[in-house]
C-alpha cells in the first residue's frame, strides 16, 4: 500500500478496459486520481464508486483546447501534476489500400496527436511538483507491423518516438517519460475478435493465453512510482512473449 501515495495522477480512457484496472490500482496505492474519458457515465460511475480523491473530467483527448479545460481544472484543484498516463485509444484496423483518409486520421488524432498535446502541455504542471512521469500507452503494434494497421500502427510507433524524444528534453527537470507496449490484452478492443479465432490468437502466444488489464496496470503503477526512478525514455513490454519470436 501507498506506492503512490497522494500523488496526482491522470489518467485518460479510464473508465474502461486497461485505464480502468490502472485507475483502481492506482487509487489502491494512494493516489489522487483525475480519469478522463469521452464516456461520462461510466467515468463518473468509477469516480464515484472510489470516492475520495478521485474526480472525473470529460474529455475528446484528440482536441487541443480540451487538454487546456483539463489542465485548468486540475491546476485550480491541486495546483500540480505528479504522474500522467496516455492511455485512451481507438483502433481502426482496415486494409492499407482500403482505409479512408478520415479513418487513418482518427487513429492519428486519438492515438498520436492526444500524447503530444499532453506532454506538451503537462509540463508546467510537472514543473510546480519537482518533477514527475509520464507514462505513454503504446502497442506491439508500436514496435512491429501487423496487417491492417495503417494508421494504429503509424500511432503507435509515434507515440514510441515522441516518447523518446520527450525524455531527452525533459531529463534534466526531472520529468521521467516512457512507453508501455502491451500485446494482445481482454479489453473491448479484443471484444471484437470472432470467438473461433480465438485459440489462434492465443495458440501464437508463447505464454499461451491473452493478457488481463490488471497486468498492464500492474506496469503502469511502476512507472508512476518512485520505484522506477531511474527509468526514462525506454519500452516496457508485455505481451506475454509475443514479440520475442
């Protein structure tokens, strides 16, 4: 208990999926938690549910201006930001020479576009707590190809990129970025997957079987911890060995 104690924490689509373990687990360890989501029935209902120092802010996490509110809001709140998780995302998969523009662009603007405004913006925030970390939410898609994901995988391996560069250009304020890559995790995502092609998905997995959102969130609380201090600009993996083949 207490890992994260009374740290102000950020967390974007965290009313469902992997953002929703990572908030629970976050508020399990102490922290004060502002979740963002563009679903505000759901958000609210977690905040609520946790009490305490957990607030709920809608949010379209791909509009500049949004991030401003946001940031506004939590600097009238609490005047600073410990720790920031870039965890909302979308994913259009659709064959390169088939995938719309305005498809392509969604994945980019969610996805890629929402990390940058963030990071950019977070900085001040970071700046009044001595520091702190930001913690993007990448893919596997991030470090390998895959079919269909021309504008997913171009996200991803940005969100990789940007990652590294904002933690060159944050080290020496002591602001910690890094990236987190999960493989193939239960989530509404997957939700989608025709259940007969399941045990294939699973069968390419060396550990056998898809990954539970706790165990992302389980990453995640070390990165937002002091405990990964010496950790900046690198890629956790977790894809229960799906990239090592």
């Amino acid at each position: 208990m207490g890992r994260v104690q009374d740290k102000v924490i950020i967390v974007t689509g965290g009313s469902q999926g992997i953002g929703e373990a990572t908030v629970r687990r976050l508020h399990e360890e102490g922290a004060k938690i502002v979740i963002t989501d563009l679903n505000a029935e759901k958000g609210q209902a977690l905040a609520d549910e946790l009490g305490g120092e957990t607030m709920f802010i809608q949010q379209d996490v791909s509009k500049a201006e949004e991030w401003d509110r946001v940031f506004a809001e939590v600097d009238k709140k609490y005047g600073k930001v410990d720790v920031l998780v870039n965890n909302a995302g979308i994913a259009i998969t659709v064959k390169f020479d088939e995938i719309s523009d305005e498809d392509y662009m969604k994945n980019i603007n969610v996805n890629q576009h929402s990390v940058f405004y963030a990071t950019k913006r977070v900085k001040p925030l970071m700046d009044r707590a001595g520091g702190g970390s930001i913690v993007n939410l990448s893919s596997i898609a991030g470090l390998v190809g895959s079919a269909n994901g021309a504008g997913y995988n171009a996200s991803k391996f940005a969100v990789r990129g940007m990652t590294k560069v904002a933690a060159l250009d944050y080290v020496k304020d002591n602001i910690r970025v890094n990236s987190v890559h999960p493989g193939l995790i239960e989530t509404p995502i997957l939700a989608a997957v025709p259940d007969d092609y399941m045990p294939a998905l699973e069968a390419a997995i060396p550990m056998g079987r898809i990954g539970r959102p706790v165990e992302i969130a389980n990453l995640i609380l070390f990165l937002a911890s002091d405990e990964s201090s010496y950790c900046t600009g690198a890629e956790f993996t977790c894809d229960g060995g799906f990239t090592i083949q």
